[in-house]
C-alpha cells in the first residue's frame, strides 16, 4: 500500500505543477489563437514560402500543422481537466 500511497502522491504532485504551468500560459495561449485566426500567421507563413524571411528564423509556428496541432492539444487538454 505505501507504494501505490508514494506513487499516486507524486502523480498528483506533478499534475498539480504541470496545471499550474499551463495556467500561466493562458495569455500566450490566446496571443496564438489570434495570430492565427487573424490571418498573420498565413501571411508569414506565405513570405516564408517566398523566401522573404531569414534563413536563421526559427519556423516551428510557421509549420503547416504545427501551430493548428498545437491549438488542438491545447483544446483538447482543457476540455478533460474542466
């Protein structure tokens, strides 16, 4: 019993962390959200394309699904922990 007592603690522990981390998020969260929905992001996404950003640019929000599997996760996350 003690080590499903120490197992389930740290579980719940980590949980507890990792929800306040997401928390935090919430204002970045929705600053995505936006830039997406706005049409920023297909412009962007569309230079890129053209070649008119730096090479040395990171591009992880400018994948073809990155950004909308990540909005998706995000979705999903919130809808089984409310």
């Amino acid at each position: 019993m003690e080590d499903s007592f120490n197992s389930v603690r740290t579980a719940v522990d980590k949980l507890e962390k990792a929800l306040e981390d997401f928390d935090t998020l919430e204002c970045r969260i929705r600053e995505l959200e936006s830039y997406q929905q706005s049409g920023e992001w297909l412009e962007d996404f569309e230079a890129d394309e053209r070649g008119e950003l730096p090479a040395r640019l990171l591009r992880g929000v400018l994948s073809e699904d990155g950004l909308d599997d990540l909005l998706s996760d995000v979705n999903r996350i919130s809808a089984r922990i409310n």
